[in-house]
C-alpha cells in the first residue's frame, strides 16, 4: 500500500524531492520537570505515509499535537509549506491544512454526518443568508464518495460502525481542505476488512497528494502502508528510514531497546489438579457443545478468528450470558453461575476485551477501580476504610502502575497501566481461575512484556489461565496448551511441543495454508 516498496524508484525519489508539507526541527517539550520530547525533527512530504512508533510515553502524541497546535514547543520551530508558523490552536493548524484524528473520535454522536462535518468548518449560505443546507448536504455525500463509501448524510453519528465513524472523521479533515491528516491509531476498533477498506481511502488521499502521518502499535500495518518510518524513545528521535528496510525484529529493538525474542516470559509449568471443567456447553448461534479443561498452574491459548465465539465463551463460564445447556464444574464439583458475582464467590474472574468500556470506570480514581472487585469485603457501614489505600498502593507496587497517583483518575494511565489496573481489579478477589481476554490489546511492546511477565508469575502461582488472544504470536508463546475456536466449535487442540502456526491457523479456518484474515500477527501500542 505504500507509495513505493523500493526507495530508490522514480515515484519515491519525486516525493523525496518535494517541499514538505510540515517540518518540525529541533523540536522539544516539557511538563513542569519532565521532558516529552527533545529535540527532535520529524518531516511530512506530499503524497507519503510517514509511519510514527514507539512505546507509550515515547512522544508520539506529544510531537503530533505540537503540529496540530494543541501544545507549543518550548525550544524548536514549526513549517508549513517552507514557512515558519506558530499554532496556537488546533484551529490554526487545520487553517493551515493539518488535520488530526485521535483515537478517540471527536465527532459529536447526536449530529448527522452532514452536521459533524461542518461542525467548526465553512458552511454555505442561501442568498438570504440561512444556511444552505442542501447545499452542506450535497458537498458531504460527494466527500464520501469520494472516500468510496455511500452513506445516508442526514444519519446521526451514533449510529454508525466504527469503521464508517472513521470515514466520516477523514471526510470531515477533507472539508477542512487538509494537506496532511495525522492518523492516532485508527484501526484499534476495526476489523480486518475494515482495515483494509481504510488502507484504501489512504492510498486514495496519497494519490492525490494529502500527506499521511500513520500512528500505530501494528507492526504489520507499518510494513504494508508506509513509506517512511521514524521510531521515537524515551521523547527522542531514534530514526527515520524507508519502510523497505526495516523488519519486526529490527522495529522492536529500536523501540524498546531490545530483542523481539526477549519480550515474552515463560517459566516452566507443572500443571497441577483440574481447577475448571466445562462440559457440552452451548449456546445457539455463539458456540456448540464445547468441552474445555484449565488446570491449575496452567496457561491454555484459546485461538481463532473473530467471530469465532472465544468471548462469548468466557463471559458464559463467568455468568455474564447464560449457557442453554451443559455443564460446568469448579474442582470436579458441578456448579451453577447465573452471574459475575456468583462466579468471583467461585474463585473466578474475567478479564474483558475492552477495558476502557466493560473494565474502566474512567472518571474514578485508580484506587477505586482496583478495589470495584472487592467493595462487598471491605465495606464498613458504608464507607471505604484505610484498607483501601493501603490495597491499592500494593497492587500498584506489585504491578508496576506507573504515571500517576491512586488518587488520580484511571483516565490519565497511558493504555499499558490501564491494564494493569484491569488485573490488580482481578487480583485484588484473589481468584483461581483468571479468564483473560486480549490482555495486551492495544498496548506497546514494553508494556505487552509486563504483562506476559505478570501472567506467568500468576501461573506459577498455581492459578489457572485461560489466555484469549488474536496474536498468533502470543499463543503460541505464551501457552502450555492450544485450544482453536472455528465457527463456534473446538476444532482443535495441542500440546506446546505440537502448536505451531501453520496447525492453528489450519484449525482456525478450516482449511490448510488458507490465510485468517481477522487474526493478527505481531503488534507493538496504544494511546499514551
């Protein structure tokens, strides 16, 4: 998807040639006493997708919004088309034809598509002076044709996939007549043909001459769209090279300062008694007759693509939906969970895919998400003892929360430390079975390396693990057995001297060497 897979091409050399639509050079910000970024120079050229990577907390958000004239440089200078600028709003960057879209959408969900476009843009007058609104109407549906996509324009936002609320955010930065659209991670909530759809739109904007600035933690999106690729750490600039020549490897040394091979932790297991036995489980049109063991001081992967009924699985085994038939059995004894509750006072807890809806209360504090899980033991009269603190800090230490104070709200964690508040809340019931699903979705490699840390200590404690993931990569290393989900049914299961890729992608799709579009390889990202 890249303008040109060999730098040395004449497409590439006409890019490299042109005036760049914004130059940062010896950029640097601080906080009070912490410096964001320092130093660095970041250039974007007409028609090229600049890939920008790193770990949370690298920079990455941090330079964009400097472009997009949320902060103002400390130290360093800002051009547009070869001419010194100052921004000192956002306003004035898109003025100037910089466009942003953050990973949180800032599209407003009880305004039409036409009305979120306009929203702060331009908007045609009658000869009477109202606003013309056929006219903003006219001018939304020809901007989403020109994405590819036709869409009724009076529609409220809200209503719309995540992957057609996107098209509507870049629509919105073409109204603005954008040169360069900053990207924050805009594929965290897509599927894979969704993806696809968007790397399409992109490559129409390249085409015509919009510049790209791609933000992600998905290295293998990096490799198949961008052109250039700059890797910040710790606020510095690292490098800026041609896409074709780096790889997985290479990236993640750059980015964290180490070996791809080093980032997953796994001791050797003993798997104990059985601690979770489910037997003929079913439920119509998610999952059939489904059979699963998980013994204590064990790490099962459960694989495959999505849609596959994984989650749905794990939210029946904790009481979240009801099975329609079947069984389930805690230490060989049968049980009844028609509810989180009952399954927690079992010993068991699910951990959910998306933490920032279903795991977060974003506006409480760290303190009091930790300690959601335990309200029913430590509640006195009431009210919330010392004990609280006192559990929160320990957890915080054990885990390695870093960013802000427990006191501080949730919200301002960078994703990794999110999710690690997601694990101390699990922890803090003290479970035996952890049901864990994408634990390290969205989150940079450093901080994915914590976490598997964190999973196999848990192991070798004696819990039992049940490790959902669409990273092959993960399961595979994570894992002491295997089991593939297809279409509702186990198609498969391996022993850890057995899984490989080519089996469980074969079980996963049904079919040998066929590839699974919706399961992703490597990944490196979230917010910061």
């Amino acid at each position: 998807m890249s303008l040109s897979d060999d730098p040395g091409t004449q497409g590439a050399a006409t890019v490299a040639e042109a005036l760049p639509v914004f130059r940062l050079q010896n950029a640097t910000k601080r906080f009070g006493g912490v410096t964001a970024v320092e130093d660095v120079d970041f250039d974007l050229r007409p028609g090229e997708v600049h890939a920008l990577v790193g770990e949370n907390g690298a920079g990455k958000s941090t330079l964009m919004k400097i472009v997009h004239g949320l902060y103002t440089p400390d130290e360093g200078t800002l051009e547009v088309g070869g001419e010194a600028v100052e921004f000192s709003s956002p306003r004035d960057a898109e003025g100037a034809g910089i466009a942003m879209i953050p990973q949180e959408l800032d599209l407003f969900p009880e305004l039409s598509i036409t009305e979120n476009l306009f929203v702060g843009r331009h908007r045609p007058r009658t000869r009477w002076g109202t606003l013309d609104q056929a006219a903003m109407r006219a001018e939304a549906r020809e901007r989403l044709r020109s994405l590819g996509v036709d869409l009724n324009v009076t529609t409220s936002v809200k209503g719309l996939s995540a992957a057609n609320q996107q098209i509507v955010a870049i629509a919105r930065a073409l109204v603005g007549e954008a040169k360069a659209v900053v990207m924050d991670e805009p594929t965290a909530s897509l599927t894979d043909r969704e993806v696809q759809q968007l790397f399409r739109i992109i490559s129409d904007l390249t085409s015509g001459g919009v510049g790209v600035v791609y933000i992600s933690h998905r290295l293998e999106e990096i490799f198949t769209i961008s052109d250039r690729t700059t890797v910040l750490r710790d606020g510095r600039h690292i490098i800026t090279a041609p896409a074709s020549e780096l790889d997985a490897e290479k990236l993640v040394n750059l980015m964290v300062g180490r070996p791809l091979n080093e980032l997953f932790t796994r001791s050797p297991h003993s798997p104990g008694e059985v601690a979770l036995e489910v037997r003929g489980l079913s439920r119509a049109g998610e999952f059939e007759d489904v059979d699963l063991v998980l013994r204590r001081s064990e790490i099962v992967g459960l694989s495959g693509l999505v849609g596959a009924g994984r989650s749905e699985l794990a939210q029946s085994i904790f009481g979240i939906r009801s099975p329609e038939s079947g069984e389930i059995r805690i230490d060989g004894a049968d049980v009844q969970i028609r509810s989180p509750q009952a399954a927690m006072e079992r010993g068991i807890f699910y951990v959910p895919e998306e933490r920032r809806s279903q795991g977060l209360i974003l506006p409480f504090s760290i303190k009091n998400n930790i300690t959601l899980s335990i309200l029913d033991r430590i509640a006195r009269f009431g009210f919330l003892p010392r004990s609280e603190r006192q559990t929160a800090d320990r957890f915080a230490k054990e885990l390695s929360i870093r960013g802000a104070k427990v006191s501080d709200p949730v919200s301002r964690l960078s994703g990794g430390n999110q999710q690690k508040v997601v694990l101390a809340k699990s922890l803090a019931r003290e479970p035996s079975i952890l049901l864990l699903d994408e634990p390290t979705r969205g989150i940079d490699v450093g901080a994915k390396s914590e976490i598997y840390r964190l999973i196999d200590d848990l192991a070798k404690k004696g819990k039992a693990i049940l490790l959902i993931s669409s990273e092959l990569e993960e399961v595979l290393s994570m894992s002491d057995r295997v089991v593939v989900m297809r279409e509702g049914r186990i198609t498969g299961e391996f022993g850890r001297g057995e899984a490989n890729q080519q089996v469980v992608m074969t079980a996963a799709t049904g079919g040998k060497n066929r590839p699974a579009p919706e399961l992703r390889g490597n990944e490196a990202s979230e917010d910061e």
